[in-house]
C-alpha cells in the first residue's frame, strides 16, 4: 500500500447521520433508487457532532455545487442522510461510502434547508 493511501484514506468512527448536496432533479432520482457511487464514491458530509464544523463543511460544499450549477441555475436540495452501519472511509479530507446507500434511508430536506446551509 502507498502512503498516500494510508494518509488520505482510512476508515471512519461510526456516525448515524450524514447530509449530500444535489440538484432537485438528481434528488428524485436518488429518492427512488439511493446513493449509488457509480463514480466509485459518494461524498458526505458528516455529521461527527460538532456543529461549527458541520455548518463550515455544509457551506463549503454548498459553494461548490452553486459554482457547479451556475450556468444552469438548477436548484438545489440538502438530502440527510441515515449512514447508521454504513462503512464510511476519510477520504482526502472528506467521508465518503463506497456502497449505495438505499433510498429508504434518505430524506429530502428541500431547498429552504439548502438556503440556510448555503
């Protein structure tokens, strides 16, 4: 194994709640058939119990995807995330989960929730 994996990939505490940032259109999608990381990753972030932390790493994520979305002012949604049991890994300095994440453990919050994290 390289050190770079061992530095930027290990495996993550348990945590039960975790939040993913997406457009309204990706958001049916995943509601209906889950987190799938086709990619080979889906990327989270984690609730790990610090608030101030949470809000810093929900705000910058959220500028990504408003940068992302620009051209298309595509509206976008805060999606949380029951990630209880599911093998998290840290991954250069984010969590991410290697498997799909079923539907049922996934709730929309909306657009409002993605405004006041934004």
């Amino acid at each position: 194994m390289r050190i770079t994996e061992i530095i930027t990939e290990t495996e993550a505490p348990q945590f039960t709640t975790a939040y993913h940032i997406t457009t309204i259109e990706s958001a049916g999608d995943i509601l209906y058939g889950g987190l799938n990381p086709r990619d080979g990753m889906v990327y989270l972030v984690v609730d790990t119990g610090d608030e101030q932390k949470l809000k810093k790493e929900l705000g910058v994520v959220a500028g990504w995807m408003l940068a992302k979305t620009e051209h298309t002012q595509e509206p976008l949604t805060l999606l949380k995330v029951d990630v209880t049991g599911i093998p998290l890994v840290y991954h250069q300095g984010w969590y991410v989960s290697k498997v799909l994440i079923p539907a049922d453990r996934i709730t929309d919050l909306g657009e409002d929730a993605f405004n006041r994290v934004a």
